[in-house]
C-alpha cells in the first residue's frame, strides 16, 4: 500500500514528500507528531501504547532515539478495525502547549487491516499518522490472537512479534515526549526479546552519545552513523538501547535491568 524503498524516501508519505528534512526539522516533526497522537487518541479514548525503538527510546530518557526517522504505536485489533471505520481519512488539527506550534495530520488505515497474516510483506504496517507538512510519519500496528485454539493468549502483529497477553495488559501509565502515554506491562521483557540486552547498556550509536550526566543523546561525529546518517540513504531497523529518566552508563544500566519497577 505504502511507500517501502530502502534509500530516504521511504521514511516519507509520498503523498506529502517534498525534500528530505534535516535532522532538527525531523526531530521536532516527530516529537510533535507522537504528541498529537498521544494526546488525540487520549481525548477520543483510544488505546495505543508506543513500541519498538519508540519504547526503547523511552526506557533511556522518555524521548525519542534522535537517529529515527519514524516512530511506532500499537493497537489491538479491535482498536484497529474501529480506526479504520470511524477515522480513516480523517485530518486532526494540533496546537502545542505553549501554542507556539500548529500541525495538520492526516490518518491513513490500510485496507488490508482484515488481513492479519504477513502475506507478500507489503501491508504489515495497519495505518499511518502523517504530518501533512513533509510527509514523516508514525506507523500503527495491530497485534490479534490468530490461533487462540492453538495458542491462547498469544498475539502478533504482521511482522512476526509475539506477545502474551500478560506481557501488554494491563497497560502501564506514563511520561512520554512530555505528554501522559502508556507502556506494555512487561516492557523489559518485550525490549530484551526483541533487542537484546546489549542494546539496553550501549552508549555509542549512529553518530550520537549518551550523556550521562544530562541524560540525553547527543551527536557525536567520531562515533559512525552506518547506513542511517542524514546523507546516507539507507535505514535498517535499529537493535536500539532502553530507559527512562535515570538512565546511566553501562554498570547503572545493568542494575536496572535486575531491579526495575521495585
């Protein structure tokens, strides 16, 4: 249904493309869009919790990973195929705090929702939240139970994660980018799953470095940027890090990983 090439124009709605951005320009897209998202589907009663890197962004410092070019929500899908009938193709206005900031998005459901098997590949992402403005995107997947004969409580998404039901309810409430959003219950187990531990204690990674007194990601030019820098044109999906506020270095992050959530 989507764009998928593999140079920078595949992280665009093509619809909406007309330049790739530089790095500050998407990083505020982003952070403005998960906002919108957040606090547009809070207001409609909508669950939606984030994921992937954007979950791994959040266990390092409640923000996004700066090196990502879009960002990931889940639904379950009923959520989904509620989208699809009663939001698709709608636009939603979005003024930031301050009102310094006014955005226009666009959400896009696939109709290939109804489908919930892989298939050719082309349609594992259930639905986009675009920003009009340059066509960066947030993508949306519904996780379903499949085969609950065969494995009850056991749900996937099109691209092959796995989850109990345990491991997502009940959600859990939080800080993300500034606005309240919500967690997997079991995230560290879903994050080491799909990442590896290895990527909850790197400090180094695609051109930034974690400052561990300011708690941020910062860039950093003598550590490499692979395939995903601002000139490259390639991006693989990123085996990330993970975290919230406290995050540290190596040995801190190790500890946490041990005593999380006590």
């Amino acid at each position: 249904m989507w764009n998928r090439r593999g140079d920078l124009t595949g992280h665009y709605d093509i619809r909406h493309f007309k330049d790739v951005v530089d790095y500050d320009t998407r990083l505020d897209t982003l952070k403005h869009m998960v906002r919108a998202w957040l606090q547009t589907t809070a207001k409609e009663g909508i669950e939606t919790w984030i994921a992937h890197g954007t979950l791994l962004g959040w266990w390092w410092n409640a923000e996004m990973l700066p090196w990502d070019w879009d960002l990931d929500v889940q639904v379950h899908v009923d959520t989904l195929k509620m989208l699809g009938a009663k939001y698709n193709q709608t636009t939603h206005l979005y003024k930031s705090e301050d009102g310094t900031v006014e955005r226009e998005y666009f959400l896009d459901v696939n109709p290939w929702i109804w489908e919930r098997v892989r298939g050719d590949g082309h349609n594992i992402i259930d639905a986009r939240w675009i920003d009009v403005r340059n066509g960066l995107y947030i993508d949306i997947t519904g996780i379903s139970e499949t085969e609950p004969e065969k494995f009850p409580g056991i749900l996937h998404c099109k691209n092959y994660h796995r989850y109990h039901y345990d491991d997502i309810w009940p959600l859990r409430d939080t800080i993300f980018e500034g606005v309240p959003a919500k967690i997997p219950y079991n995230f560290d187990a879903i994050l080491i799953k799909e990442y590896n531990t290895k990527a909850l204690t790197v400090t180094e990674y695609e051109g930034h470095r974690w400052n561990v007194q300011k708690k941020v990601w910062e860039l950093a030019r003598d550590v490499p940027t692979g395939a995903q820098g601002e000139i490259e044109h390639s991006k693989p999906r990123i085996p990330e890090k993970y975290s919230t506020v406290e995050t540290g270095g190596f040995f801190h992050n190790i500890y946490r990983l041990i005593h999380w959530w006590e």
